[in-house]
C-alpha cells in the first residue's frame, strides 16, 4: 500500500511540470486556435484508432499466413521423408534379388515367382523386368504380379525399354548403371499408358562382366497416392512436378478442363532419390481476407461517420468563426467608413427627431452628438432668420418631395458663422423593408460655389482668347456629329457648318447621314474607350483645302466634353505662305544639285576631253589606215572587217562615256525608284575614274553581296559619290603624296544599328593629309570651301541629299598613333528589309564573296 502511494507520489510530482507547460501553452493560443485544436484532437484520435485497427487486421492476418506457411513446410518435409523411406524399403527388396540373379544361375521362372511376391505389396511399382546386357528382355512381371509378355519388348516400341538412343530416358540409366556398376534411378517420362512413371535399374554382373540390369519402373501418382498419408493430404495438397514445372501428379483432382494453379502458401523440395521431381505442398488461408471482414468494415464505416461528422464539425466552427469575423471586419469597416466620411449623415426617425449623427456632421455644425441627438425641429444649426424656409423644406422631405439633386440651403454653425450647403434626403428603410425614418447626407458647398464662379470667370477669358487666335479651333461631338465649338477663324474660313471640322481631319468623322440618307460606311464611334482616346497624344499633319485654296497645319486630339460626350478638337494653322516657301526652297535646291553636276563636270572638262581623245585619235588612226590600203589595192576583206570592227568598238567607247556624262549632267525631277547599290557605284566609278586617272590615283572597291533594294534616286547618289571621290582625289594629288598612298577605297556594306534600324552604308576613305577639325565642323556650311576657286555648295549639297532619303552623312579622321594617315567620308541610306548585324562567320564569308575591283589608273 505504501509503495502504491509513493509510485503514485511520483508520478504526479513528475506530471505536475508537464501539466503546468500544457497549460501556460494552451492559454497562449487565441481562441480561433484553440477551437481548431478542439476540433482537430478527436479528429487525430479517430485516425489513430483507424489506423490501430487497420495495423491489428493485417499483423493476425500476417501472422495466419506465417502459421500456414511453416505448416505447408512441415507436412512437405514429411511426405518427403515418407516418399523417401518407401522407395528405400523397395530398393533394398530388389537388392536381394539383384544378388541372387547374379550369385547363383537363376532361370526366368524362378525370377518371375520373386518379382511376383515384390510387385504384389508394391502398387506404386508398375512393372520389374530383367534384361540382359543387349537390351533384350530375359522376364518381366507387371503390377497385378503376374508374367507380362507384351512388356519391355523392343519390338512394340515400348518406350520403357533402353532403346540405344541417347534422347531415351531408360536408355540414359542404362548406360549409367553399365558404366558405373550402381543403381540409377532415370528421369519421369510417359510409358506406354502415358503415366508419368521413372525407373530404378540395378546393375547385374556375371563372369563375363555386365550382364544386364534389373528394372523397377515406378508410377508417380501411384507412388504419391500410397505413401503419403491421409492426415497429411486432409490438411495441405501435395503434387509433384516435372522439370518443367507441370504437375505430374497431385493429391487434389482438378476440375475437368482446368488446370491445377500454384496456391499462394507453398513450400518446395526434391523428391529424392528420384531425379527432376518436385515435390510441392500446398496450403490456403482458413480464415477471409482483410478486405472481406465484415467487423474490418463496421470499424471502418464507424470510423468514416465518426470522421466526416468531426469534419462538418470543424467546417461549421469555421464558417460561424469566418461570419463572426466578417460580420466585426464589416462593422469595424462601417464605423470606420462614417467616422471618416467628409459627407455629414444625420438620420431622422418618423417623428423627425434625430436618432444618428456621424463625426463629419457633428465637425461641420460645431455641435456635439450628445447636443443633437434626440432634438426635433428647430434644430440648434438652423439660422434665426431662416426658421420658415427651413421649414418649408422639412416637410418637403417628409412628403418625399424633396428634389433629386438636393436642396441648398444656408448652416449655422455653433459659434454663429453661416456656410452653404446641399442636403440630400431618402428614406430610411430597415431589412424587412419598413422605413423607420430619414437620412440625410450634407456637404459643405461654400468652396465648391467659390471655385464654380471663378471657373465661370476663367470660362469667359479663355473663350475670349480663343475668339482672337489666328488659328481655327472647333470641337465636334465624335458621335452625333454636332460641333460643339468653333472660334471666329474656323466661322471666318468655314462657318458654323461641321463638314469644315471633317475637310481638316481628313475623314468623314462627325458627319452624319440624315434620317432620310443613312449612310452605311458612316461610323459613329459608338462604346469607344473614350479614356484610351483622350489620353492619346496631339496628332499634327499637313491638310490641303480646296476650296479655299489653303494649306493648314492641323493639330488633333480627342478629349472628353463637360458633358461627358467624346470629342475631337482641332488646331488648325494656315500655312499656306510657308509651304510656298518651301516650294521656292526645293526648286533652288533642285537647281543646286544639278549646278553642282555641272560644275563637277566642268572640274573634269579636261580630263573628259582627254579621255574622248583617245577613243577619237584610234577611230581617226584607223580609218586613215584603212583608207591608205584601200587606194593602194592592198588590203583583204577580213582585215577590213577588222579595222572595222575596232573602230565600231572605239566609237561606243566614246559614246558610252558621253552617254553616261550626259546622263549625269541632265536636269531632271528627283525620283525615288528601286536601285541596286551595285549599279550606282559602278555608274559612280565609270565617271569618277576619268578624274582618277589624271590624277594617277588608284581606287578600290568593295559592295557586299545580297544586298537589299534600295529606292533612291540613283542620279542624286550617283553625285554624292562622285562628289566624295572627286575631293579625295584632289586631296591626295594636292598633298604631292608618294604612289604608296595615292590610293581610294570605296566600301558598300549593309549595317544594323538600334538608332538608324537597317541601312546600307557607302564609306570613301583615302590616305591623304585629313581634314583639321575647324573644317571638320564647318565643312557642311554654305559657302565653305577649302579651295580657292570653290563655291562652298557641294559638302551641303550632298548632305542634303542624304538627309531626304532619311540617311546620315559623317567625316572622320584616320591616325597612326597621333599622325593623320586618311580621312573617311561614310553615309547611310535606310531599306525597308530589316537585318540584323552580321556574325563574325557571316563577315568572313561576306569578305570571301564580295566583289572587289583593283582599277589601277594609268597618267
């Protein structure tokens, strides 16, 4: 009893501190948390105790099967040894007449009487025969114990008899006994009936040696019927299979038709002595399975019910928890939303004695809660000089009469200062849809009515600036087509008729089809996302009226009318004096360019004539010698044809150059077409060369392959080239340079930038003296030049014609350290084809398939 108490004592001075831990944890957790520990505790439990009865059904059923197993093993083993021990009895009978064959001559009648007496206590055995060492048959008695004649014959085929085939199993014991003098026992084969049967041959000896074997042939089924007994095959199958794993026998007898499967509880062994049979036990669970118990179930459906009504439980603490939540966030929310609230909201019961003031109201009167509320009319905020209008209005309200944009009306505050107001009144309705009173909701309209007038005093100034401007400026409705505004320029120029407003915008925007003529292509803009449209930037274009024989520059935007309608307003500014302007300014420019060709041409005049001069000298040389040998009878046709033909070439020669100098030279439109790079720089160098080769100036060319189209006006490039190389040919011959550095490279490659987007750019670079950076940065001047005799027209001429066909033109320096050694004239000219910048393998196989001209000039 004492130590009863005492282990007792233990115990709860042990559990006292973990108590004490549960408990200062438990109280820890806020409420949420400990309804969800209350709730998940039984839920844990009932999955625990699932899950100990489901562990408890598998651990007795796992435990069954163990049982069965080792009893299946047992009962095997012991047909094993009973199987054994029999054939071990019969061996040792056979025995003794193998010795008396073989010790004393005994004849075939006296052996039939011994195997008789053998055979008739032995039904497993089928058959003992004698045969002699030539697989003749000497006796042999069957079963019933009585002589059989038609048995191991090898006349009949029987397969029991050693044949001499090495396939035969009778034949394979029959050689084993012979070679090694033992008993053999042979492997199961089918005999004459188609049993399944093996044989035991003992060897017999005579003077001569071998003298033959005698042969007990064993029935397997018979075998396993007789020496397993019944106590054993009651409680577990047993069947015997051959090397392949068929049943040869068995102690169960299948159904017709079917075959015999593999128990899922089995234990294995040989059947010795006999080879390749196995002997097999069987067993099967007494008891159903797991998922066949019906108490598993009944625990299992309790356990489910018990769970999923845990689980309702546990939803339904957290849908009230999440109500009772919302329902605090909501009122929380509303507090919060009326405390801060710049709307004064005063509620009225039936009576009109007000039950409700929010913060707001009670800040805009001065008045406190507990100062208004259950006061009836008057109230405290009501001017003294107002009583009746207020009145009046009160019972409007309570009529519900009161008018849907509200009512201003004058409020005196606390400290008797007035401001205005605007009161809203509806009626008060509760969930059942009874009203129980009024709400009002008011709002301090003192600056709104300050701001309002001066809006409407800045209306009229605007409006005022806007009638002034020289600019037309209108607004037309986007969907009725109406026009909203229109200054007195637009009045002065188109009157108040809105097809102005569309001539300017270019569309059929605002015109709409009458009642009478609907016009089905006419859109009204109708659910356009006018916030998209009004954020979208002014749109400037130039527009040619007709009519009025005008250019204007028209500024368009959409914005959204004081009524909320769409609309689109527009600029618009004559410009009409300056787009002559402009016209006069491209014509001196087109007269420029075509000057400068000629004065370029002029520059050249005297290498052109030196250059004709030679193809004419030829033409001359040859028809003089033709004509001399012509009157001396002294020439042949072909020779004639000859010096025909090299005239006929030397005169092309010389109308190709002035073909091409013509072509240059010729005034004409600009004109934007298709061009290959290829063909204007050839052109280019054909025209250029004549200079070059006066100079004794060398160029090189490169153009990449597959380049893109360009759509230039050849002709204008044509001179920005020409021009380019003329001025690095005069620089190299002015600067007097040795022949190493009197050399031109023109380069054709395609680029690729982010600025300028895919362009071809034209590159000249020569190896004179350079340009000093003063030139450099006033070299695009008008009436810069250089050279003594020049006009200063050709450096921003040509930077003009890059410029119109949206290029760039840049120079730069070439140094070797500090020392200028060239300088580099490049210009770009975009294409439509976007490519991106080459690889190092792509510029490698460009260099490898560009064309590339080595024209060496000659003085």
């Amino acid at each position: 009893m004492l130590s009863r108490l005492a282990v007792q004592g233990f115990l709860r001075r042990a559990l006292t501190p973990a108590k004490r831990l549960v408990s200062t944890w438990w109280r820890r957790q806020s409420p949420s948390r400990q309804d969800r520990f209350a709730t998940l505790g039984p839920l844990l439990s009932v999955l625990l105790f699932l899950a100990a009865i489901v562990s408890a059904f598998w651990y007795l059923r796992n435990e069954e099967i163990e049982r069965e197993a080792e009893a299946v093993k047992r009962d095997t083993e012991m047909a094993q040894q009973l199987i054994r021990s029999r054939l071990i009895d019969n061996e040792d009978q056979l025995i003794l007449l193998q010795r008396d064959i073989t010790t004393r001559a005994m004849d075939p009648l006296e052996f039939s009487q011994r195997a008789m007496t053998i055979a008739r206590n032995r039904p497993e055995i089928t058959h003992i025969s004698w045969v002699n060492q030539r697989r003749e048959r000497r006796a042999s008695v069957a079963a019933i114990g009585d002589q059989a004649d038609s048995l191991m014959t090898l006349e009949g085929g029987d397969p029991s008899m050693p044949n001499g085939h090495a396939s035969n199993e009778p034949e394979k014991a029959f050689q084993a006994a012979r070679d090694r003098r033992l008993r053999v026992y042979s492997g199961p084969f089918p005999d004459a009936n188609n049993t399944i049967v093996f044989q035991l041959q003992l060897p017999l000896s005579d003077r001569n040696g071998f003298g033959g074997v005698l042969v007990a042939e064993y029935a397997v089924e018979a075998l396993v019927r007789y020496s397993i007994p019944s106590e054993v095959t009651n409680r577990h199958a047993m069947a015997v299979l051959d090397p392949r794993e068929q049943v040869v026998a068995s102690t169960v007898t299948p159904m017709p038709g079917r075959r015999l499967t593999r128990a899922p509880i089995y234990y294995e062994v040989p059947m010795a002595p006999a080879p390749g049979l196995v002997l097999r036990g069987q067993g099967y669970r007494t008891s159903i399975g797991l998922i066949s118990n019906t108490l598993f179930w009944m625990v299992m459906a309790l356990s489910v019910l018990t769970v999923w009504m845990l689980l309702g439980t546990w939803k339904h603490m957290r849908r009230r928890a999440h109500v009772q939540n919302a329902l605090a966030a909501e009122t929380n929310f509303r507090r919060a939303m009326e405390n801060s609230m710049l709307t004064g909201m005063r509620a009225m019961d039936l009576e009109t004695r007000i039950s409700y003031v929010n913060p707001a109201f009670c800040a805009m009167t001065g008045f406190s809660e507990t100062e208004l509320i259950g006061r009836k009319p008057p109230f405290p905020y009501w001017p003294p000089d107002r009583y009746e209008e207020n009145v009046r209005l009160l019972q409007q309200e309570m009529q519900g009469r009161s008018p849907a944009g509200g009512s201003e009306v004058k409020v005196m505050r606390k400290d008797g200062s007035i401001f205005d107001a605007r009161m809203y009144v509806s009626p008060l309705i509760d969930p059942k849809g009874k009203q129980n009173g009024w709400m009002t909701s008011m709002t301090n309209i003192t600056e709104a009515k300050r701001v309002r007038d001066q809006l409407s005093a800045s209306h009229e100034r605007f409006t005022t600036v806007l009638e002034g401007l020289d600019a037309a400026v209108s607004v037309l409705s986007v969907q009725q087509g109406e026009l909203l505004f229109a200054n007195r320029s637009y009045r002065l120029w188109f009157g108040a008729d809105p097809k102005g407003h569309a001539m300017l915008a270019g569309s059929q925007l605002g015109i709409t089809a009458t009642k009478d003529e609907p016009d089905e292509d006419a859109d009204d803009f109708n659910n356009l996302p006018a916030q998209h449209l009004t954020e979208i930037g002014a749109d400037s274009r130039e527009v040619f009226i007709a009519q009025l024989d005008m250019w204007f520059d028209v500024r368009a935007r959409y914005l959204q009318w004081t009524d909320g309608r769409l609309a689109q307003m527009l600029i618009a500014t004559d410009i009409t004096a300056r787009r002559h302007a402009e016209a006069q300014q491209q014509q001196q420019a087109e007269k420029a360019q075509v000057t400068s060709r000629l004065i370029t041409m002029g520059e050249m005049a005297s290498s052109v004539a030196h250059e004709l001069n030679q193809p004419l000298t030829a033409i001359s040389n040859y028809c003089n010698g033709m004509l001399s040998r012509v009157r001396s009878d002294n020439i042949r046709k072909e020779d004639l044809m000859a010096a025909l033909e090299k005239t006929a070439k030397q005169a092309q020669r010389a109308g190709q150059i002035i073909h091409r100098i013509r072509a240059f030279v010729k005034k004409s439109e600009p004109q934007r077409q298709p061009a290959f790079a290829a063909s204007i720089v050839e052109d280019s160098v054909e025209l250029a060369g004549i200079e070059l080769r006066r100079r004794n100036v060398q160029i090189h060319t490169y153009v990449a392959q597959r380049l893109p189209v360009m759509r230039v006006d050849p002709i204008l490039i044509e001179q920005v080239l020409l021009n380019l190389l003329k001025n690095a040919a005069e620089a190299i011959d002015n600067a007097a340079l040795p022949p190493s550095r009197r050399h031109i490279e023109l380069r054709v490659v395609p680029k690729h930038t982010a600025e300028l987007g895919a362009n071809i750019e034209f590159s000249v670079t020569d190896m004179g003296p350079g340009l000093p950076e003063e030139v450099i940065e006033r070299m695009y001047e008008a009436f810069f030049s250089t050279k003594a005799d020049g006009l200063g027209i050709g450096l921003g001429l040509c930077r003009s014609i890059i410029e119109s066909h949206q290029g760039r033109i840049r120079a730069e320096n070439l140094y070797n350290g500090a020392a200028i050694v060239g300088c580099r004239f490049a210009f770009t000219i975009p294409v439509d084809i976007p490519r991106p910048e080459p690889t190092l393998h792509e510029k490698i196989h460009d260099k490898d398939e560009g064309t590339a001209h080595n024209t060496a000039a000659t003085p």
